[in-house]
C-alpha cells in the first residue's frame, strides 16, 4: 500500500472561522467533510501520492456536492510540517486551533 486517506461528515462551528469569512456566513454550524487521515508510506515519500491522494480526496467530496450540501473540507494536521502541506494547496487555520484547517471548496471550482 501507497498511501490511504478517510472521509467523513462533520460541521463546522462558523465562530471558530476567521473574522474574514465568517462575517460572510450564516450564523448557523456548515456541513463539511473531514479528511480524518492522509497517510504515505515511508518508500512512497516525496513521490507525489500524497498530493494525488488529497486530489481525489477533494474530487470525491465535491462530487457529492450535488446530493448533499459541504461548505468545505476540513483536516487536522498532525504537526507543523503537516500544516505547512495543507497550506500550499489553500487550506486555512481555524481561529481557535490552529492544527485544524479547512478549504472553502467554493474556492477550487
């Protein structure tokens, strides 16, 4: 095995967003989904599977956009190396943990 991710639903509390975006929302908690996991095994690094997991990780979840509504996608980075990662493909901190992040998935269409 390569590498593996996981998906699942969760909604984002709009307070914890930055100033920026939440006073853009309704006040009410937005549907999400959450990728629990992204994983490369260790002959796999530095390969590029980990960006074309997270590729299709996005592609899945915007592919069920049309059945049920996801305001974004949300991940916790396991350290600072992994939220330097996330950040390059334009996910953003929450304001109240900043291991957690997110990508308005608006923003890639």
């Amino acid at each position: 095995m390569l590498g593996f991710y996981t998906l699942s639903a969760l909604s984002i509390d709009v307070e914890t967003l930055p100033e920026t975006i939440k006073r853009k929302l309704p006040r009410h908690p937005l549907p999400a989904a959450l990728l629990g996991r992204l994983a490369v095994s260790d002959s796999a690094h530095g390969t590029g599977i980990g960006k074309l997991l997270l590729a299709d990780a996005i592609k899945r979840t915007m592919g069920i956009q049309g059945d049920m509504a996801i305001y974004a996608m949300v991940v916790d980075a396991i350290d600072d190396k992994a939220v330097t990662y996330y950040t390059k493909f334009g996910f953003t901190a929450f304001e109240d943990n900043p291991d957690r992040l997110f990508l308005p998935l608006k923003s890639i269409s």
